[in-house]
C-alpha cells in the first residue's frame, strides 16, 4: 500500500484536491482530505473501513467506487451528493480510476473536488450537458461510416465481457490484423465494429463487412479487389471492397467460406498492401485494417484445409475469442433487461420486469443460437405480452421444457 500512497501524493503533490484510494473490496487503504470538508475523518480513522461506512447514505448501486471497481472502467468528473458520518451533505466532483498491477484489478482511485457552491455546480453541470451532445455528435458521426455498434453496445458484466471490452481499447488504434471466433450469434460483427469505432484512426473511415459465405466463389473475387472493363463478360470499372474501405476497416466474416485459392491471392494483398483489380494492369496501395472471423473451431478449419495454415498465422496477428451465452450466465439477466427495454420503445409496450421463475429458466437454457437466439426470443414474447411483467406461460415450450428433455435424453 506504500506505493499507492506514494503514487497518490504524488498526484496531488501541488493540488488541493482529497483523494481516496481503496483495495479491490472497497477498503479504505490510504485517504487524504487536505481542506477537511468532503470526508470530515482523519485518515487514521477511514483506513481499513469500507467506504459505505464512511458515507452513510451511499449504497454499492450509487457509489462510483464499487461501479468502477465493477466494470473497471473510469468515472470521470460525475457529481456525486453524500452525507458524511457526522450528517452533513457535501456535494462534489468525483473522478474514479481503476488501479491495475500486472493487468489485475487491485483498487480504486477516487479525487474529489468540493464544489458547494453553486456557481461551479452550474459551470459542470454545462460541461457535462455538453459531453452529452458531444456523444450524439460522435453517434452522428459513426452512422455514416457503415456501423450502427460502439463499445456501448457490448452488454453485459461477466469478466469475459469485461475482458474482451479492454482488449478492444487495447488494440483498436493498432493496424494488425484481427480474427474473432466464437459461435453463431454470439457478436462476432458487434466486437467489428467497436473495434473500428474505437480507433481514433480509422473510425471517420468506412467499415465495410462482408459475409464470405454469402457470395459465390467465381463472385468474391473481383468483389474483393474490383474489375476493370472488359475482363470477362458483362464486367465494368468497378472498385472493389478495399478500395472502398482505404484508411478504415474490411471485416470478411466466416472466412474459413472462402475459396482455398482466393485466400492466397489475400495472403499476398494482406503481405504488400497493394491489390490489382481483375484484367487491370495498375497495382494501387491501400491501407486497410483487416478484421475476420471464423464460426467453426480454428483447428477443425485448419485440420479440414478450410484456412490456408499461412493465411490463418497472417490474420491471427490479434485474437478475439467470442464465449457462447451458457458459459457468462451472469450476463443473462442483464442482456434480458436491455432487450426488455429496447423492445419496449420499438414494440410500444411497458413491461417493467420479469418473474423470478420466467427468468431461472431463461437462465438455464443452453441457448445454441447466444445472444441473437436471446435477443429475438425476448422480442416474441413481447409482440404477444399484453402484461407489464413477463412471466413463466410467456415463455416458448422449447425454454420451459428444456430441463426435462434434457432428462429424456439422458435416459
């Protein structure tokens, strides 16, 4: 705990601001409160204290603390209104950081900044109403570059989640190549996109996906690189997907599709970075970060010559591996919840929850199609749900007799 004090000060070494640092359980390691007014405690007395002991009206649901200690990702200049343990209220600016040692969550950095009075509320309360239009700006901004995802729409709190979500931060402005594997449904094209709207790079650029299975062979081709007039029959001058996806993203999804042929002449474009379009002459120079994705096992495409072993090493420079539905139970509920909601605005209904039972079985079926399966079984219910609560005779037949057929079979 020395070097966090030593960190903390640090930080704060010409600042007048008080700052908390907690263990991962919210225990109260090092506190600082140079004015005397947020905490109103000396550190002696705080540390080894959680900090709902220290606030007492804070729960774990409000306190960005525990948020932040949640989902690992920072708070930054959130008001937050809390009542001291003597009684008094103090109002300030928190900006919450996770702390990391050898990429583990070991605690929690918090800063605060009292701001009574009420000339500095209104000023951040502006700034923040800005942040917010600034988001629709950026929103605005990804609808033209051919996504509709951003990291946001990664739902979810199980630690894969969590996971996959830093590593997308991690790797999004780098230009290395990117497989994602995971099964059917599970957001393969999802983890795409926030990919490329998470590059500062290539987000302004277009993000272009293509299915490698939804294309003939003989087609993909001159899809992939273009035509030139000529070049076989009916063919015109005609750009192909990397041409138009220079400076941004080409995610060619169920790439182990693809003609074993047409992956080498990839190979070779992913190699130099030029590509010729068919019967043309001129070579030209695209930059074009390549993002791909695999829905059977890598080594069962590998061990059946569905992926060129050369090609496979190329695009697996960065892996992604999607979990399916059954292995983040703990994501259920919540996925179920944003569903519920967003079928609520597109269905016009209200359904505000649903029944303990409904949702046990939700949660112990094996869902084989993921989160789409979930997604769209949620939306059914809806369209025939005229209640405000889902409840266990919603339910398809194929959930509520899922435990028992799976006795049958075992039988």
């Amino acid at each position: 705990m020395e070097k966090w004090k030593i960190l903390a000060e640090a930080i704060l070494e010409y600042k007048t601001q008080s700052l908390l640092v907690v263990d991962k359980n919210a225990k109260v390691m090092y506190l600082r409160d140079p004015q005397g007014i947020i905490f109103e405690t000396e550190s002696k007395y705080a540390v080894g204290k959680n900090i709902l002991d220290i606030f007492s009206n804070m729960t774990e649901e409000t306190s960005t603390i525990y948020q932040v200690l949640e989902d690992e990702l920072p708070r930054i200049n959130e008001i937050q209104t809390f009542y001291t343990y003597k009684g008094n209220k103090v109002t300030s600016i928190a900006t919450t950081l996770p702390l990391h040692e050898d990429g583990k969550l070991i605690g929690a950095l918090e800063i605060f900044e009292d701001i009574n009075n009420y000339e500095k509320i209104s000023k951040n309360i502006i700034e923040l109403q800005k942040e917010e239009q600034k988001k629709d700006i950026i929103l605005e901004e990804y609808k033209d570059n051919g996504t509709i995802y951003t990291l946001n729409d990664i739902i979810g709190k199980s630690q894969h989640i969590k996971d996959i979500k830093k590593k997308i931060l991690r790797v999004a402005d780098s230009s290395s190549s990117v497989l994602i594997q995971g099964e059917t449904g599970t957001g393969k094209e999802l983890v795409a996109q926030s990919l490329h709207n998470s590059s500062f790079n290539r987000r302004k650029n277009p993000f272009i996906a293509q299915n490698c299975a939804a294309i003939p062979k003989d087609l993909l081709e001159g899809i992939l690189f273009g035509t030139t007039s000529g070049s076989f029959t009916g063919a015109r001058e005609k750009p192909g997907l990397f041409e138009l996806a220079d400076g941004g993203t080409l995610f060619l999804d169920e790439i182990n599709s693809m003609d074993i042929n047409l992956q080498a002449k990839l190979l070779r474009v992913l190699q130099e970075g030029i590509i010729r379009r068919i019967g043309g002459r001129e070579s030209k120079k695209v930059d074009v970060r390549i993002i791909t994705a695999t829905n059977v096992p890598v080594d069962l495409a590998l061990e059946k010559n569905l992926i060129r072993e050369d090609l496979y090493y190329r695009l697996n420079v960065l892996s992604i591996k999607l979990p399916p539905l059954r292995d983040r139970e703990e994501d259920i509920p919540v996925l179920t919840d944003y569903f519920i909601k967003a079928y609520n605005k597109t269905l016009n209904k209200n359904i505000k929850e649903i029944e303990e039972k409904a949702l046990r079985l939700i949660k112990d079926y094996s869902w084989p199609g993921n989160v789409r399966e979930l997604k769209y079984t949620i939306e059914n219910i809806m369209n025939f749900s005229d209640s405000r609560k889902i409840s266990l005779e919603d339910l398809p037949d194929k959930i509520i007799n899922y435990k028992e057929n799976q006795k049958n079979k075992e039988k």
